[in-house]
C-alpha cells in the first residue's frame, strides 16, 4: 500500500496528469471560460495556469484593498445601514485582515454539526486522509450546505467583495492541523487577487492545549507569495515535489523580515473566524494529544473572476476535485 501511494503521489507531480484529468472534466471549468476570452488567455480552460499566466495584465484588488477603503466605506450607503457591531467587524477586516463573529453559531447547531460528520463517517461516505482533514463533507450534506451557505455569511463576503460569493471547499477537523503559517491565497487562487475569503467554525471550545488556530493580523497587506517567489526548480512537464515546503519556508521569512506578531484564537463552540485570501495563518502544536479541536473550514470564492491553484497549477474545478 506504501508502494502505491508512493506511485500515485509521484504520478500527481506531472502536470499532463492533471491536464487529462482536467479534460474529461472540463465541464466544470467553464467558470473561467468567458473571462479567459475577455482577457485574451490564449489556452484551454484545462489545461495549466499560474499568476505568470497574468503577470502582464492589470491587478485590480478588491475594494476594501484599497489604501483609500476606509474613507470610502464610511460614506457607503449600504454600510451606514448595517449595525454597528458589524461595522466594526468590517473595519477590523480592512485594518486587520480578519473578523471574530462570536456565537454565530448556537452550541446546539454546533453539535448537530458534530454529530452529522460523524454519521457521515460511519456511513463510509467520507473519511479523513492521512493528514486527519475531511475534505468536502458539504458534498454529501444538505445540513452543511446549510450552514456554509447562511446568508449572514453570503451577504457579508458578497458585499466585502462587490459581488457574490461560491463556497467552493469544505475541510473537517477532529485534531488541531499544526499546519505551519500560510495564506490561503497560494493554493486557491484568484484572478484578480484577493477575491478568496475563509471561514472558521469552532464546534467545541479551543485553547492553547489542543491546538488554536494562530494568526499574524495585518499580513493581508503584504504583497501575496507566489510561484516565481519560491518555486524554482518546476519546469514545464513537472511540479516541484517540494514546493509547498518552500512555500512555507518563505512565507516564514516574510514574518521575520516584517516582524510580524503572532496572536492565537481561543474560540468558543460556534465562533465564526472569517479571514482575509493573504492573512497569513497556521495551527499551532496540539499540548494535549488526548484532545480533540473539532472544527471546519470554509472557503468561498468571488463569482466573478478566474479561479485556480497557484502552488499545483490548476484550474479550480467547481463541482470536484482531483
């Protein structure tokens, strides 16, 4: 079974692998299709795509990116009507890079949330790899879909974004990740930059023993990390085996040239962490490894722009992934 999995990992490094693959599901990557047209990407939706593939194009961030957002926001018609605590949260976002809804969710929801996964489980419908996350329980679950798609959320990101929003990945946690510090940014990507938004639900409560989501606030701002930054050894038939290692390798001198400062999230069950596609985030070590950090991740894209994976170069497919 090593053998194998070592062969099915090497054949995943070639990128023709992945244009095949692509091909017979092409169907859904007519996302990109019409805005390749309009830019004049000349290549087929399946086929590899990287941030070099734009690199003579214009960036145009989203608005709240702007170094002029916070003038403009508070003339906002749309904004002057929300609440105030969520004008906070919003600011905080611009400032920041993040937002901490507290008991979003209520304890029961947080537990049916709990006891869904694990009925999942049980029914051999989804599994966790060998990394522990559960990827896309949402695929099989009204109830999920229900709560990624609630319409606090929906309406928030869409207006954070001037558009709406698609929640195109879901990932389950049993354990704390103790995923070293990253962005979301550079495995789901975006044209324009910066239309990605994630979500963090706490479905018990998480302390500095079984492993906290960490955060370094107002690293949105940095410029994002891409493939010409850390991926030097990747030609044109063949991904580099170690790229996300160097990824993180430079994302951790980016925190000590900027000295960036660390905060943790000690949640409560049902706080909702919405963060920033370029907030630089990670999961600290588990203290306790007979403690669970039960939680599930969310990420959503902007509708209306060219959806991929910079570090594996490939197209995001909406209804399914390799």
């Amino acid at each position: 079974m090593a053998i194998l999995k070592k062969i099915i990992n090497r054949f995943r490094t070639y990128k023709p692998a992945y244009i095949i693959y692509n091909f017979f599901h092409r169907r859904e990557l007519q996302h990109n299709k019409h805005l390749y047209k309009k830019l004049h990407i000349h290549k087929p939706v399946y086929w590899t795509v990287s941030s070099e593939d734009f690199s003579n194009l214009p960036q145009h961030s989203p608005w709240l990116d702007e170094p002029d957002s916070r003038e403009k926001i508070l003339k906002d018609s749309q904004f002057i009507k929300m609440p105030a605590d969520l004008q906070q949260k919003i600011l905080h976002w611009i400032d920041k890079g993040f937002m901490i809804w507290e008991n979003f969710l209520t304890e029961h929801e947080a537990d049916l949330l709990n006891e869904e996964i694990d009925t999942l489980t049980t029914q051999k419908k989804i599994a966790p790899l060998e990394n522990g996350k559960i990827m896309f329980a949402h695929k099989q679950s009204a109830f999920i879909n229900k709560i990624i798609s609630d319409e606090r959320i929906m309406q928030l990101l869409a207006f954070i974004f001037q558009q709406p929003v698609i929640p195109f990945q879901t990932i389950n946690f049993i354990k704390g990740s103790q995923q070293r510090a990253h962005s979301d940014s550079v495995h789901m990507t975006t044209y324009p930059l910066g239309y990605l938004a994630a979500s963090w639900f706490a479905l018990e409560d998480i302390d500095a023993f079984n492993g906290p989501l960490f955060y370094y606030p107002g690293s949105h701002k940095l410029p994002y990390v891409l493939s010409p930054q850390f991926d030097k050894s990747a030609n044109s038939l063949k991904l580099n085996e170690n790229s996300n290692s160097d990824y993180e390798n430079s994302i951790q001198s980016v925190i000590e040239k900027h000295q960036l400062v660390k905060e943790d999230f000690h949640a409560k069950k049902g706080d909702l962490f919405l963060w920033h596609a370029n907030l630089i985030h990670g999961g600290n070590a588990i203290l306790d490894p007979s403690r669970t950090r039960k939680s599930m991740v969310v990420h959503y894209f902007a509708k209306d722009v060219i959806k991929y994976h910079e570090i594996s170069k490939r197209p995001a497919l909406l209804n399914g992934e390799i």
